[in-house]
C-alpha cells in the first residue's frame, strides 16, 4: 500500500483522527500539544498519528489535504483544520458538540 493509500486509509478508518508531532501524551510542538489537550478535553476516543515517527505521511499529506502545517484534525473523513481552528471550536464549545456528534 502506498503512503496515499495508507492516509486515506487512516482518515476512512478512524472517526476521529489527529495527524500531529509526537503522541498526545508526549506532545513534541506546542501546537499538538494544545491541539490534542483540547480533544482530550472533549471526552471522546481519537486515534493519532505521529508523523514524526511517520516521515513519508508527513511529506504527502499536506498536499493530500492541502493543508500546509500539522496538526490536522479530521473528523468523519472531513478535515477540521490545525490548532488554531482546534482551539477556537473548543473555546466556542463546538469542538466537543462536533466530537460528540461524530461518535454518536
């Protein structure tokens, strides 16, 4: 399977899926570590990817999903957006509606 193939794998498999740099619990930038805080918050159960461990899906998927910069949220096949967009759904609380929404 290719790397393309092996992403849009991930995506379909998982309803809610982070693409980011280390592990939730060993965060490695700042902004997974914002970013997956905030999901952890919400109560529900994601899968991640850590692209640092993953350097070919790091190199296709921002042109896959042409989105430039990690992480990436996706949720029921959708991409959601990185942190910035992360943090300002939590702060707003539809980041937790969305993530309840998907897994019910």
């Amino acid at each position: 399977m290719d790397t393309l193939e092996r992403i849009k794998q991930q995506i379909a498999d998982n309803t809610i899926l982070i693409y980011m740099k280390g592990s939730p619990k060993m965060p490695q930038c700042g902004f997974s570590a914002q970013a997956s805080q905030a999901i952890m918050s919400c109560d529900q159960e994601f899968t991640y990817v850590d692209i640092l461990a993953n350097q070919d899906i790091r190199s296709e998927l921002p042109g896959y999903a042409n989105w430039p910069t990690f992480p990436q949220l996706w949720v029921k096949g959708e991409l959601i957006g990185g942190c910035d967009i992360i943090m300002e759904m939590y702060q707003k609380g539809e980041l937790k509606s969305l993530l309840e929404e998907a897994t019910a």
